[in-house]
C-alpha cells in the first residue's frame, strides 16, 4: 500500500514511524510519501493561503499549490483521495477497514479556516472526520486514520488474531485483559483465567465485553435491543 499525504506540515508525521506502524513502515509493508504543499506555491513568498471571499475570521488555503500538488504525486488518479474535515463521515474500525482494502491512499490536511472548495470539487474523492470537535489542521486526523487502517492490512501487526478480537470487531467493546504477576498490589487475576478452562474463559470474555460495551457505550447495543 502506498500513502500519500499533503501538508504544510510534514514534520507532524513523525510518530508514524515509531512503534508499531514505524516497524511497518520499515520492514516495507507500506509506503508512506509525505509532501509539503509550500513547496508547489507559485506565490513569490511561498504563500499558500487568502482571506475568505464574502469575509469573515482566518484564512483559507489557496487552491493552486494544492492542485499541483496532487496532480505531481497522483497524476493518473490512482489513489483513493481523502481530506480530512469536521464536514465529513466519522471515521469507525468499518471505515477503516474498509480503506484498508485501497493499494493507494491520499491524505489532505488543511489548515487555518479550511481549503478553497474548488480544490476538493476538482481533486477530492471523500471528506473524513475523526470526530465531532475541531481540530487546528487535519495532521493529526490523518495519523489517527492511518494508525487505525494500517491494523488491518497484513503484516501491519504481529500476529494476524490481533484484529480480530480487540473492540470494535463484533460491535462489543474489548473484555479486560490481564498479564503476571497473578496477584498486584493485592488485586487478584479472575480465577477463571487462571483455570485453564477456554471454554469457561471464551464465556467470561463474552459476558465481560457486553457488561463494559452495556456500560460505557450503550449506544453500540442499541441495534440489537431495536429488533
Ligand atoms: N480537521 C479539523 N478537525 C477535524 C476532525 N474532527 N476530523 C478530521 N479533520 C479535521
């Protein structure tokens, strides 16, 4: 898979190369081209934003050096070109999942007030939000969304069952988990677990993730509790 990602701030990107996604990144599992949009502005000082049309607060960003932008890096559109906005769909594991399936990706990130609207009529396939607040570019949506596909493309993570299990994957949210030393600071590990029994342990994982799924996210039972 290749990644492709606009901004005026390719220094945001680094923690994708630590840590897991860093191995990834690599190991060659996937490719990660990160482009400074200033460097396409034909402005005189490299500038790459205006004052609104119709006024109002901050600045948009000018259309040109984001047009060429795109055209120089995906000029046959190959790549699957998302912007990154509060306007757009949420975000869940479905969606990543979903984006996951693309052998080529494309991240806009704007900045200050937004982009020229023309720009993402000519260029852009999607709008993605990472949620319901406003953040001050769209770096930090783009890693999350990156981070979040990046799990279900083999070889991302270590063990393929990784995935699978964790929340999300069966609307449920993940049962706890739990590691030596049996007993901490005189908190013991569920008996259960330590039995040895995977048909005793399957059932209280099972019953685990709907209480806490019951508990702090209702709104995922919802859909069941309709029918
Ligand atoms: N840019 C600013 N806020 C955002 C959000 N919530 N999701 C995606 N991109 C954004």
């Amino acid at each position: 898979m290749t990644i492709d990602v606009l901004t005026l701030f390719p220094e945001m990107f680094a923690p994708l190369k630590t840590s897991v996604i860093g191995r990834a990144l690599d190991a060659g599992v996937f490719d990660l081209r990160l482009t400074d949009i200033r460097a396409y502005s034909k402005d005189k000082h490299l500038k790459c934003d205006d004052y609104p049309y119709g006024g109002g607060a901050g600045m948009i960003m000018t259309p040109q050096p984001i047009y060429d932008a795109i055209a120089a890096v995906d000029p046959q559109h190959e790549a699957r070109r998302i912007y990154l906005s509060p306007k757009g769909e949420t975000l869940t594991a479905k969606k990543a999942q979903a984006l996951a399936q693309n052998e080529r990706l494309l991240f806009l990130c704007g900045h200050y007030e937004g982009v020229d609207q023309r720009v993402l009529d000519l260029c852009i396939d999607e709008e993605l939000s990472i949620g319901d607040y406003v953040l001050t570019g769209g770096e930090l949506a783009a890693m999350v969304t990156i981070d979040s596909l990046l799990r279900f493309v083999p070889h991302v993570l270590g063990s393929e069952d990784s995935a699978r299990d964790e929340s999300f994957s069966a609307d449920l949210l993940e049962y706890p988990q739990y590691t030596r030393p049996r007993v901490f600071m005189g908190l013991s590990v569920p008996d259960v677990l330590v039995d040895g029994h995977h048909g005793n342990v399957d059932k209280w994982r099972a019953s685990e993730a709907r209480r806490i799924t019951k508990q702090n996210r209702p709104d995922l039972l919802k859909e069941e509790n309709d029918t």
